[in-house]
C-alpha cells in the first residue's frame, strides 16, 4: 500500500495544490487534521481533499474549533481572529464535515492523530511526549501533525532510547529496524520549523519506508490574499519565514 501523508494544511490552497501535484500516485491519502484555520482558502482546501476517493482525516483543534465544537479559550488572539473568520467562511456542510473527523484513525497498523495520546490535542515537541504517547498505544508507528515541524522519534521497545531526527529538509525513514516510530510530516500550509517550504510524506508499506518531501509554492499569493481577507498580519508574514 502507498500512502500520501499530509498534515497543517489550514486553509493554504497553493500549498495544497503543490503538495497534490508533487505527490506520486498513492492509493490512499491520510491527513493528519487542522484542513481549516489560518488561511484564505479553507473551504477551498476541505472540499479538494473530501472529494477525493480514499481520503481519511483526524480532527485538528483548528477543525473542531471551526465547526463550534472545540472552546477558544485555547487559542491565542491570532488564531482566534482566524477562527472566527473561518467558522464565517465556511458552509454548514463544511462545518458538519469538519464535526465529524474522528479524533484518531488506523492505517495499515499505523495510529492517526493530530497531536499525541492520551490527550490527542497535546503537542509532541520532545522525547518526554513522544515516550508518553506509545504508553497509551499498541501501534508501533504513530503519525502525528499539530506542531508543524517535520521530525520523526524513534524508540526502542522496552528501554529508555530514544532518537529525536529532524526532518527539516525532508529525508527517508525506514520503517523495518524494530523500533517504534513517531513521524509528524510537517505542515503543509504553515511550516514552523524554518524551511517555510509546504511539506508532504509518501508511506510505502511495502518497502518499509516513509519519504518527507518538501515543495515550494507561491507563498506571496496566499500573503495577499490574508491581507485582503483582513486575516491578522502576522500570520501572512510568518509563511514566508516559515517560522
Ligand atoms: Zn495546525
């Protein structure tokens, strides 16, 4: 089975299309959650992907805050301001859609979730989190978004090692050295991890081996379109450093 692995779109249609353009014939896409809240575009973006066959997606905070479900309490002014915008944006069956996504999926033995577990909206951002999310799974491949940084985590069963790669200009993971492994794809409409490049991850069960790509995409086009939308600035300039 080939995967495709996207995760962060938030609202970010140029970087959705050069992602779907970028990615290789997959029988199946998997989308690690937060489609809306951010960008101009998240309708747009959620009815590209819901469209498409083969399409399985997990709940992000920026999600469930779009469809009313999620307290904004959590969120920063910012991203509040882009969330009330959005919920604004998007239609009923958009919002009902986005109600829906489940907070955690399976593929392929793999589990699916936005942040980490227990809690699926908390964030995995070092080795503490990443050993306290495989106590509360079986799954010996977690594939996680929500912090917008591609990296991959890769523990040995039943002792304390754990490696902590990052993924910041893509790289290939394999999947066959007995390890347990967390891999956060990055994000593809607001990277956070320096290299403001959207990014996307092919899964190839198969071989064994997760590929974490990134692609350009005209990050000026979305700037304008924010402003236009009177989205706050500071989330339009972020795009550019990716940061
Ligand atoms: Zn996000």
């Amino acid at each position: 089975m080939v995967y495709g692995l996207i995760s962060d779109v938030h609202g970010n249609l140029e970087a959705l299309h050069s992602v779907l353009a970028a990615l290789p014939r997959v029988e199946r896409l998997l989308c690690l959650g937060d489609i809306v809240g951010y960008g101009p575009n998240p309708g747009e973006c959620l009815d590209a992907l819901r469209d498409r066959p083969n399409f399985t997606c997990v709940a992000g905070n920026h999600d469930l805050a779009a469809a009313g479900r999620y307290d904004l309490d959590w969120f920063n002014p910012a991203a509040r301001a882009a969330i009330l915008w959005t919920q604004e944006a998007l239609s009923a069956d958009q919002r009902s859609y986005l109600a829906s996504l489940p907070m955690t999926a399976q593929a392929s033995g793999a589990l699916l979730v936005h942040g980490s577990l227990p809690e699926p909206m908390e964030y995995i951002t070092g080795c503490r989190e990443a050993r306290r999310c495989f106590e509360a799974t079986d799954a010996a491949l977690c594939l996680v978004g929500h912090t917008h940084v591609a990296e991959h985590y890769r523990l040995r069963p039943g002792t304390r090692f754990c490696e902590r790669l990052s993924l910041w200009s893509g790289g290939l993971i394999s999947l066959k050295e007995g390890l347990r492994q967390i891999v956060n794809v990055g994000a593809v409409g607001q990277p956070r991890d320096g290299n403001p490049q959207a990014s996307f991850g092919v899964w190839d069960t198969e071989a064994g081996v997760i590929e974490v790509r990134r692609v350009a995409y005209d990050v000026e086009a979305v700037q304008a379109k924010m402003r236009q939308a009177g989205l706050p600035r500071a989330l339009a300039e972020r795009l550019a450093w990716g940061r």
